[in-house]
C-alpha cells in the first residue's frame, strides 16, 4: 500500500478514537459520529485527488468537508437548520457558554464540533501526506484530543491518554514504509518498526505515570446526593449529646468540617446543584488563596453520611472506600453505589488543606469579579425588593465587596436579631422565612442566619452560597470531639484572590471578623442545639433524580465551555495560516506552469520552457536530474519510466525538440511550441516513478 493510503487510513482511525472523549461535552453522539464521518470525507478526497497537486485537492477537500457538515446538520435536526448556518452558529456559540458539559444536542454546537472535526483533517493531512511528515500530521491530533482534557477540569483519564498514544504510533507506523527486496531485509525492518512502536508506547505510558493528574477513573454524570441540610432544625431539637467523630489538628482553634455545599436557590431555599465529580488528585483551589496548609485526622463514630466531613480547602484525603469530589466545591462524597449512606461509619482518615483564612483587612480591600458559576451563585430570582433594600441600606458607603459582607455579617450578628430553636421559629431558608426573620420576628437559628446573608449578598451582585457541615467542636486534650450538637450551617461568600471565604452570622457560633470559621471559641454550642447522629433525609425529603430546571446549563465547566469558540477559533486560524503557508508555494508553482505552457507564440522559446518544466517537475518530486544534453537526460530519465510506453515517446519527442531549440540556430528550428500533452504525461509518469522510489525505502518514524 502506498504512503498517502496509509497515513490516510492511520489519520482516520485516530480521528474516530481522538472524538470518542468528546462524547464528555455533548450528549449528541449522532452529531459526534457525523463529525468524524465529515473528517474522513475530507481526509479520503485528499487521498483520492492527491496527484492532482494542492490547488485543486484543497478546494475538493473544503467542499467534501463542507457537505460532511450540512449533512451531519441535516441529518441531525432537519434540513430546515441549513437555511440559518449563521444564526446556528450564534446560538450555539451562546449555549456553549451557558450550559454544562455533557450539553444536550443543540445545531450550533454540532456546527461548531463538525466544522472544527472537518479543519483538522484538512489539516492533518496536509501536514502528514503532501509533505511526507507524518511527525506534523500528529499535531491536530493533538489538539483533537486537549479540547475535552482543556475544558474538563477533571484528572484525565488514562486510557484517554493511551487513545492519543496508540492514535501517534499509528500515524508515525503508516508513515514508514517497509523496503521491497528480500526475507530478511523485510523482516528486519518490520521488526524495528515494531520496535519503535512498543518503545513509543512505553515512554507515554511512563510520561503517563510522572503526571499525577492523570487518574484511573473519570465521573461522566452528576452523581444524586442527599441534601444534609433538608431536616436540619428537626435534627437540631431532637439531636443527642453523643460524640459522633473526633479529629487532631495542626490548626489551632480547630477546623470547621464541612459536608456539602448549597448554591442552587428558589423561592423554597437553598439547595444542592448539578456538578461533575472528580477522583484522584484533587484540583487547585478555585481563587488561588494563600494560607497554611493543615494536616487533620478524623476517625467517625455512628455518623452515617455519604458526604465525608473535611475542612475547607481539602488538597488530599487519604481515606478507606472510593471517594471522589465536586469540582468547584471541592466536597468529598463516596462514590460506590451500595451502601452509599453510610459511606462514613467507623472509617478514619487524613486530610491535607490549605486554611483559607484572610485577615479583616484584606477581605475589605477584594473585589469579586472573577466568580466561577457566576450565574449560579448569583441567582436571585424572586427575591422581593425589600430584601435588596436592606442589603443596600446595611452596606451603604461600602466600596468593595468583601467590605459589603462584612457590613452583613455584623449586622447579623448584632442585637437586632435572637438564636432560637422554638417551634414558632420558621423551618428552612426559603423566601418567605427569610423575609419573616429579616422583618419581623428578628428570631432563627443557622439556617435563617446563613440564608438571610447569602441572599442578601446575591442581591448586591456578590457571588455566594452556603455550606453545611460542623463548627469545630469540643477540645479535649490534643483532639477535638464533635457531638451532632454541632451541627451547622454558614454563608460562603466569593472574593477575588481568596476564592470562598467563610463568614460566620449566626450569634453564639464564632467570632465576626468575617475571616473564617476556624476562628471560632472552642466551646461547644448551646444546649438548645440538638441534632441526631444522621445527615440522611427523611424519604419524602429526598431529592428528586432529576435535576431542577435552574440547575441546569450551570456550571464551572460553563465558563470552561465557553473557551471552547475561542479554542476552536484559534485552530482555524492556525489551520488557515497553515493552509495559505501551503498552497502559497504551490500556487506560484502552478502559476509558472501553466504560463510555460501556455506559450507565448515563439515556437523556440515554448519548446526550451516545456524541457525546463519537465526538469523542475523532476526538481518539486526530489529525483535526481542528470547532467548533459536533453537526449542524455531523457535515456536517465526513461530507466524510471517501466513499460510506459506512451511517457517514453513522449519524453523521447520533447527531449529531441528541446536539444534542438537549445543548440540549432534560430532560423532552422521548424518544431511547432505547443508541449502540453507531452509535459502532462512525462509529469504523471515522474510522479509514478517518485512514489515508487519513496515506497521502496525505509523512512525513519519521526
């Protein structure tokens, strides 16, 4: 099989295994498999119209690769799509940055997907094929293959990354020919091809092994959590005084340990929402918040909890079981599927976190700009307006963001407002609790506290949510014991440079210098506070499988899913640049061709630019041109030509016409100048001959 079939093959088979991963950015696989289909379109008519030379092949390519879009399109969502490309194209554009990956199937993603699909296969092959590079022609592979590993913030998966590898060695195999000759000639070179092919993958697989973000496993869909925090003040008065876990710490006032986090709001409350889930090495808290890094050893009791308690921000847990973790949470949650709710019942295990404690000072002086899940943790809908005119009202004069939380805590935590678990005290942090305990009872417990700041912190634009967990508990010698006293819930709220900061509104529960938690008094909470050793709900509490309408198209991978226009913008540019550095030799090329043999009407001038289009013909297929006259040239020349008898006279005839354009005088020369079938054959015949001796020789892989 010659070079160009099989590195078109080789790029096609790792076209189908580099978007098999895409299938974790949209739900769409009938768009996905249009995609690779209009990619190998593209990549067959480059191998089809390869001897054609650039300038025709190219545009075939564009155009196949043009219809593979429609019809992936109109197979896809109905040939009506088709009459508005651009308007997909803007909407699709939209979604991307709105939704959550995996998106549902959308036109304007599937545009964006197929045409990105079909550049990189016009790409791939004219690096690999024309210029014989197939080291180039791995390049949009590549970038095949970053676009999910870029926009998915999760570990890699490592048989993703052996995807990649086994897609490299294909396409660097089938751009190495084996020798014709001889057994033993043939079985050596293949046995070194083989060679480098397993010396290739052992050096991913070891460059696979040095990266600690690359893990075994991958999350692909949002795993259906309970929420700890749906019975809460049942189990805040119902509670018992057993110890249900005890931990050592570094840190000296204890730690908060955190279970879930609260970001989706309704009128009915805060809730859990929709998130992917990673495993292994966790990711950079999100901010990049400095502080010191804690080291914290927790053995649970008769705490039954899919959701592990651990301080904020964990970096790495050491813990039995499998568990994995939100990725713009960072809560910890148990991922096998038996047994799932009491995941945490009687296991120790060790946390490393970074403490993100900021002074007062400089919570004042952030801004909050920079929020990931901006519209998620913004969201206010439906709040009435007295709601924001009080926020407004409390922070007036404050210039900064984290000054404004700050305003709010304090004046939570002032004389206004009374901690009470009384059966008059409404239940939750929906709308119209907070709105009773913000104007008119003036009495609540955590909930209502870290509610009415969160919602009044959206108001004002400042991304926040809330966090259920426990505050620190009782010391008792160098560890700290935690009853289902204590029980907790507080607000989070976003500052640039910092990442999610913990304030603390609720009287009784810490101190409000509006740092963290952690600096919370080491006693334990008042007795009025019981909950019992269970974070489960009740059944007819429990989340439906479904998630809410508002979580959906919400998400870290939103903003990760908007690079995606701008990453695949980049590669057209790339891919155009390439292509225009391309066809721009061969443009000029064929522009000297066809005026040599176009003639200009003098019959010896035409004949001498024909032999001279021959010889740079021999030149652009790298063959060796000999020295002497145009009939020594010509007898070279024809060993290469085999029985083509028809290239062989046609060689024979110009090679006679140009010797005597070249030497006879001007006078006697009676040929006629018109050389076009003559080139046209003798070309396609060196061409023949070009691809043949580049067949009959090994090539070094890169």
């Amino acid at each position: 099989m010659r070079y160009t079939w099989r590195v078109t093959l080789a790029l096609i088979v790792s076209f189908g295994l580099l978007l098999w991963p895409w299938t974790q950015l949209t739900r769409d696989t009938g768009g996905l498999l249009g995609s690779f289909l209009a990619a190998a379109a593209v990549l067959l008519a480059g191998a089809l119209t390869e001897r054609l030379g650039p300038v025709p092949r190219v545009p075939i390519q564009i155009v196949v690769g043009a219809v593979g879009v429609a019809a992936t399109l109109a197979f896809s969502f109905g040939a009506d799509v088709l009459a508005d490309l651009p308007g997909a194209l803007t909407h699709g554009w939209v979604f991307i940055q709105s939704a959550s990956a995996p998106v549902a199937a959308n036109p304007g993603v599937t545009l964006i997907v197929a045409t990105s699909a079909a550049l990189l296969a016009l790409l791939a092959y004219g690096l690999a094929v024309p210029r014989r590079q197939p080291a180039l022609g791995v390049l949009p592979l590549i970038c095949l293959y970053l676009v999910p590993s870029v926009i998915l913030v999760t570990p890699m998966l490592f048989t993703e990354f052996l995807l990649l590898a086994a897609s490299v060695v294909a396409v660097l195999w089938a751009g190495s020919a084996l020798p014709r000759g001889e057994f033993a000639t043939r079985a050596a070179a293949l046995l070194t091809t083989v060679g480098i092919g397993i010396v290739a993958v052992a050096l991913t697989f070891a460059v696979a092994q040095a990266f600690p973000q690359l893990e075994p496993r991958r999350s692909q869909e949002p795993l259906q959590m309970n929420d700890p925090s749906l019975d809460l003040k049942r189990n805040l008065v119902e509670g018992t005084d057993d110890v249900i876990l005890s931990y050592r710490t570094d840190a000296p006032d204890g730690a908060y340990l955190k279970l879930a986090t609260l970001p989706a709001f309704s009128r009915e409350g805060f809730a859990l929402a929709d998130v992917r889930v990673g495993s292994g090495r966790f990711p950079a808290v999100p901010g990049g918040p400095s502080g010191e890094r804690r080291t914290t050893q927790v053995a649970v009791g008769a705490f039954r909890s899919e959701w592990l308690p651990v301080p904020y921000a964990p970096e790495r847990i050491d813990a039995p079981g499998d568990w994995g973790f939100a990725l713009d949470t960072l809560d910890v949650m148990a991922l096998n599927r038996t047994n799932r709710a009491a995941a945490t019942e009687g296991i120790s295990y060790t946390v490393t976190s970074l403490d993100v404690s900021p002074s007062a000072g400089a919570i004042a002086g952030a801004s909050a700009n920079d929020a990931p899940r901006r519209e998620l943790n913004t969201n206010s809908a439906g709040v009435p307006p007295s709601i924001r005119t009080l926020a407004e009202q409390v922070t007036e004069g404050r210039g900064t963001a984290g000054a404004k939380a700050q305003a709010l805590e304090a004046y939570l935590r002032s004389d206004r407002f009374t901690y009470s678990t009384a059966p008059a005290v409404g239940v939750g942090d929906g709308i119209a609790t907070i709105e009773d305990f913000l104007f008119r009872s003036h009495r609540g417990y955590c909930e209502q506290f870290a509610g009415a700041m969160t919602l009044m912190a959206r108001t004002l634009g400042i991304p926040a949510r809330m966090a259920v967990g426990f505050v620190p508990g009782t010391r008792v010698g160098d560890a700290w014991e935690v009853t289902a006293r204590d029980m907790h819930t507080w607000p989070e709220i976003w500052l640039d440079g910092q990442g999610w900061v913990a304030f603390e509104p609720t009287p009784s529960r810490g101190d409000a210098a509006g740092t963290d938690p952690t600096s919370a008094p080491t006693s334990t909470a008042q007795p009025t506070e019981q909950v019992t050793a269970s974070a489960e709900p009740t059944p007819e509490e429990q989340p439906s499988e479904e998630p809410q309408p508002e979580e959906q198209g919400a998400g870290e991978e939103a903003s990760l899913l908007g690079l995606l226009p701008w990453l695949l913008a980049a590669a057209v540019v790339v891919a155009g640049g390439v292509v225009v550095a391309r066809l721009l030799p061969g443009w000029r090329r064929t522009r000297r061709r066809e005026r040599r043999l176009a003639g200009t009407g003098d019959a010896r001038a035409d004949t001498v630019a024909a032999w001279d289009e021959v010889r740079d013909s021999a030149a652009d297929l790298r063959l060796p041109w000999p020295d002497g006259s145009p009939r020594f040239a010509a007898e070279r020349l024809a060993s290469r030509f085999g029985d083509d008898e028809e290239a062989l006279a046609a060689l024979r005839r110009l090679a006679a016409a140009a010797e005597r354009a070249l030497f006879d005088r001007s006078e006697t020369y009676d040929l006629p100048g018109g050389w076009r079938d003559e080139v046209t054959t003798v070309v396609a015949a060196l061409t023949t001959a070009a691809e043949a001796r580049k067949d009959a020789r090994p090539r070094r892989v890169a």
